[in-house]
C-alpha cells in the first residue's frame, strides 16, 4: 500500500512504524488527523523535488479552519476579551486565533512589507457577545479583526530516524511570502502539541522542521548540510510562524541559514541546541512582531565574520519586541549578539562568548532598551566588546536607543565603542573600557557604582552636537570644570591622555550658586596638586585622599601648557551649559585653585570639556 494510502486509511492516533534500519524513497503525503510516524531508525529519502516554493512538505500536518467571528472593536494590546459578533458554535477549551490586517511597515521607511497578525490561544469563556481568552493579545490589533475557530491536530509526531532531501538542483521558486511552503521536509500547521524527538536531516531546501499557526510544539531536530543557505528562505533548521508556546529542545545543526527563526512568533524559544557555522543568525527573531521570545543555555561556533549568533529584529523588516539571551555560549569571527531595527527589550544575561574578530553585542538602527548583564559570564576578545552606533560599518546617523550595561565581566584588549540616541547605564564597568564617541540624551548614565561621573552630563545639548575628541588647551593654566551626574566615594580621577606634555592637576570643587541659580563650581574639596602628565593612555591620578562627592559637584583639570591633548568633548554652545562645563578664563589656574576662579574669572563652555571619571 502506498504510505499516502495508509495514512488516508490509519485512525486517529495511530503509529506508523517503519521498518528497523530500512530506506524508503517516498513523495510528499498530507497528514490531516494526528499520528505518529516512527521512523524507528530508517532512513527516507525524498523523491525528485523541484525546490519551488509552492512544492508541498514532504510529512505535511495540516488542521483547518472553522468558523470565522467578526471582533466588533479595536484589540488592545494585553487585552484578554473580545467582543465578536455571534458567540454561536464556539465552546471554551476551543482553539481559536486572532487576526487582523495591520500593515507591517519596515522599520526606517515605514514602507509597507507585509499584511497581517495573528496569534493561538483557547477560549476560557463566552458571554452575549464576548469571548475571553487564555492569554492576552501580544499586539493591538485594529484593522479588520476577527476570531477564526480552528480545527487543531493534536500531537501529530516524527520519531527516531533520518531524512534525506533530494537537491533539486536549481536556485528557488520564491513567489510565496515568508508565511508559506517552501520546500519544507516537516511541517505542522494548525496543530497543538507537535512533537519531532530525535531526527537527523540531511540536505534540504526550504525549511527542516517548521510550525506554523499552532501551539506549544517541542522539536528535537538535527541538520546538516542544507542546499544554498545563502539564499534567502533556504536552510532554516526550525521556523516557529504565527506560533505561540514552542519551543526547541536539544539539537545540532551545521551550516544552516539559521538554527531557529521566531516570524511573528509568542512566546517561543530554543534551550540547550548548538549552532555551528550559520549562515546568518543563529538563533534569530525575523522582525515582523515576534513577541517574549527566549534562548536558554543555547551555543554558537561561527568562522564566518559576517554571521551572529543572536540576532534580535531584521533590518529588512521591522522591529521585534522582548528577546532574553539567557546563559548563552558562543565562541567565533562575527557579531555574537545583535540587536537591531528598532526592537526593543532585549536582555542578555550571563554569556561566555570569545570573540575572535568582529563584536560582542552590536546595538544598531535604532535598537532601545537592551540590557547586557555581565556580572557573571564574560564576553572576551581584542575588537569591539560592545559596539553602539547606526550600522555594522558604521555608516548612517540611526543610533541605537537606551542600552543598559551590568558588571565588568569584559576580558581581553576589546573596548566598548558606544554612540547612542537614548541613554547609557553602565554600572560597575571600569571607566578605562569606555571609548569612542558618546552621543544622546545620557542625563541618566552612569559609569559604575560608587563612581561620580562628569562625562556623561549631556542633556540639554544638541543631539549629535557633542561629541569625544581630542582636547588642546587653549592657554596655558587654564581649568576646566565638569559637574557630576552620579555621585559615590571616589579617591582618584580617571582621564584619557593623547599626548603628554608638561604638568597637570586634578580637582573635585563643591557646587555653589551662581548668577541666575545656576551652579558654578566654588570651593576645592580635593585636589592631586601639580604631578607630571600621565603617559599617553588610560590614567588614574590619585587625589590624595577619599572624597565624597554629590551631584552638582563637579570634576576639574588643569594643564601648564597648550601641547598635551585630553581625550574630551566639544559641541555646540547652548545657554543651558550653565550649571554643567566651565573654564577658566584671564586668570592662571593652574594648579587647581581654592576656591575655584569666579566672576568675570569663570565662562560656561562646551569647547575643549575634558573627559573625567571619578575612581573609588
């Protein structure tokens, strides 16, 4: 009997049992009812395929679609009820999925890519005209809803064997949209409790394993060798689609296009696969909505540079919401962590990532609110640790948002490159990490804790307008003043030198008023007095003693001479530097003075701010 025959035949709930240590070459078949196919340790090979898009899977799971309900209002994102237009033929404990045709619209352009949201839940209960749901709407959802009945397979299974895909041969037929087939060996669609336990796949052109528009499946999946995974929607190893509450277990791939991708994804996740040499990124939400996705305790090994391991959004699409990295390991030559496309929300916590060449985490294209927690785990390597700014080549002015750094659990020679548009929290890095141009709204930032910052003190400024350069100083003995943002017990102040010249001072000055309320520094509460200029690079210079030291306090230096060079910033003057970066001016004060030059002695300035960290 043909396999397609003998499915047609089985009842629900059957197991297809192949014969041990067998080889079938079989066509694609449409499972329609829930069972099982145990491969029981054979090997099937697929018949001649095309690779088109439109060519069906070969162990294709498919439920339907029942009745279709009208939602009579707007979804707001987090709501649980909904109000339809009949409640007639619905029952709780019914499978049900909400939809819409939102225009997803690319992150930077706003040009349209796709239609459509969708996600599963069950119905809980049912009034007149209301159904309340299981779990709340991952999105608002305002354009045409509407609550469509499905008749879901349930625990549909692949066991215990090994696929091998015929190479078309060709490049593929790609008119479907990411929603549809293509060329995929498994696939579950409409289905709940999904499960694929111990499969090998080798060679393959669309997707291994993919689960669409169903709910809480759990694959365990091998793959090797996939047919031209540098071509977009070839050599995905698992696809969760407009799925919610999936989940990957377990598992190797090999030069894939990508371990797991979350489309439009809820709740989905990967714990403990490995990844090895991906194409793109290994463990990736696509950009069109996926919602509290999570890795845990997944690995990467990359040799390829332009590969990450973790990619949060697509910077062809749009933007991403809420991704965890939990414990994740990753040894390579690319980006380990990427965040992009205006996602938001993303957290890394406690990674062990060796980075040969290219970047530890990257926040790019208006990426905001990503956390990288480092107080365990470490991220080692000689480049860029965390790089912040527009694109990987560092072209384009779309910074990345608000990024949080936690813990100085960074190793090797590597710096952490940072421009931004929103805020920097770094709390208990060593300043001497920080490099490059530090731009944005920062009033919030912080360079560890028990350490008082002055650099960072930009509100108020032009966005883009300051920026960290090499500093001269204008005369000799001149001071210039930076007030502090985040207070602590310091001992020594931290600064860049870029050539070394002559002598120097260090000072902490107690915030006073000045004209207009504004506060100006007034008297020296700690000063290093006149010591040579450090050598070029990372220096710390000792104030003699521990000093306490307050918001609106405010750091200083000083200099003999106009040829050493501070790394410091320069922007744009604004009346509300006031309060924020002074400089001497007619008056020699060097070394630091007490009480600090006053009156006509004293100009707020935003030219030649030297960089200053307080140091405990």
């Amino acid at each position: 009997m043909a396999l397609q025959a003998l499915v047609d035949a089985a009842p629900a709930g059957a197991t297809i049992l192949f014969d041990r240590a067998g080889r079938y070459r079989i066509d694609p078949i449409t499972i329609n009812k829930a069972l099982h196919f145990d491969l029981n340790g054979s090997t099937v090979i697929t018949r001649t395929r095309t690779g088109s898009s439109t060519e069906a899977p070969l162990f294709g799971f498919a439920g339907s679609e029942g009745a279709f309900k009208t939602i009579t209002a707007s979804v707001t994102e987090g709501d649980f009820t909904v109000s339809v237009n009949s409640v007639s033929g619905l029952a709780v404990g019914d499978w049900v999925q909400i939809r819409d045709s939102t225009e997803l619209l690319k992150w930077d352009t706003g040009a349209w890519f796709s239609t459509g949201q969708r996600f599963l839940t069950t119905i809980v209960a049912i009034g007149a005209s209301t159904v309340t749901l299981a779990a709340p709407a991952p999105w608002g959802m305002t354009v045409s809803p509407q609550l469509v009945k499905l008749n879901v397979i349930t625990s549909p299974r692949i066991s215990n064997g090994t696929i091998r895909d015929t190479n078309p041969g060709n490049d593929p037929v790609t008119a479907n949209s990411i929603y549809g087939s293509h060329a995929d060996l498994l696939s579950f669609r409409y289905t709940v409790d999904a499960r694929v336990d111990d499969v090998t796949v080798i060679g393959w052109q669309g997707v291994a394993a993919k689960v669409w528009d169903s709910a809480n499946a759990e694959i365990n999946v091998n793959g090797v060798d996939p047919f031209r995974p540098a071509t977009s929607g070839c050599g995905h190893l698992v696809r969760f689609i407009r799925s919610t509450d999936s989940k990957v277990v377990g598992g190797e791939s090999r030069g894939a296009r990508h371990h797991v991708t979350h489309v439009q994804a809820v709740r989905c996740g990967s714990v403990d696969a490995t990844a090895h040499n991906t194409y793109f990124g290994a463990f990736q939400t696509h950009g069109h909505g996926a919602v509290d996705c999570y890795s845990k305790r997944d690995t990467v090994v990359n040799e390829r540079s332009f590969s990450s391991g973790w990619q949060f959004g697509n910077g062809q699409y749009g933007p991403d919401k809420r991704f965890r990295v939990i414990d994740p390991s990753y040894t390579g030559r690319g980006v380990a962590f990427l965040a992009c496309a205006a996602s938001s929300g993303m957290r890394i916590v406690a990674p062990e990532a060796t980075v040969y060449s290219g970047r530890g985490l990257a926040v790019i294209e208006q990426a905001t609110d990503i956390v990288l927690d480092v107080q365990t785990g470490r991220i080692e390597g000689s480049g860029e640790l965390v790089f912040a700014g527009s694109n990987l080549d560092g072209t384009g002015t779309t910074y990345g948002g608000d990024l949080t750094i936690v813990g100085d659990g960074f190793r090797g020679a590597g710096a952490l490159n940072i421009r931004l548009s929103g805020k920097l929290r770094a709390i208990g890095v060593s300043p001497k990490r920080i490099s490059g141009a530090i731009v944005g709204d920062l009033s919030g930032s912080e360079i560890a804790s028990g350490k008082a910052v002055s650099q960072l003190a930009l509100r108020g400024f032009d966005r883009g307008a300051a920026v960290v350069t090499n500093q001269t100083w204008p005369t000799s003995n001149l001071i210039a003043f930076a007030a502090v943002t985040e207070g602590g017990r310091i001992s020594k102040i931290a600064l860049e030198v870029m050539v070394s010249n002559g002598n120097i001072s260090v000072a902490v000055y107690r915030g006073a008023g000045g004209p207009g309320g504004a506060l100006v520094p007034g008297a020296r509460a700690a000063t290093s007095g006149a010591v040579a200029c450090p050598a070029v690079g990372y220096a710390e210079v000792s104030l003699g003693a521990a000093v306490d030291v307050e918001p609106g306090d405010f750091l200083a230096l000083s200099c003999d001479n106009v040829t050493a060079v501070f790394a410091g910033l320069s922007g744009t003057a604004s009346s509300l530097q006031a309060g924020f970066y002074y400089r001497s001016v007619s008056v020699s004060a060097h070394p630091a003075p007490n009480p600090a030059p006053s009156g006509a002695n004293l100009t707020p300035s935003m030219n030649r701010v030297p960089l200053l960290v307080g140091v405990a």
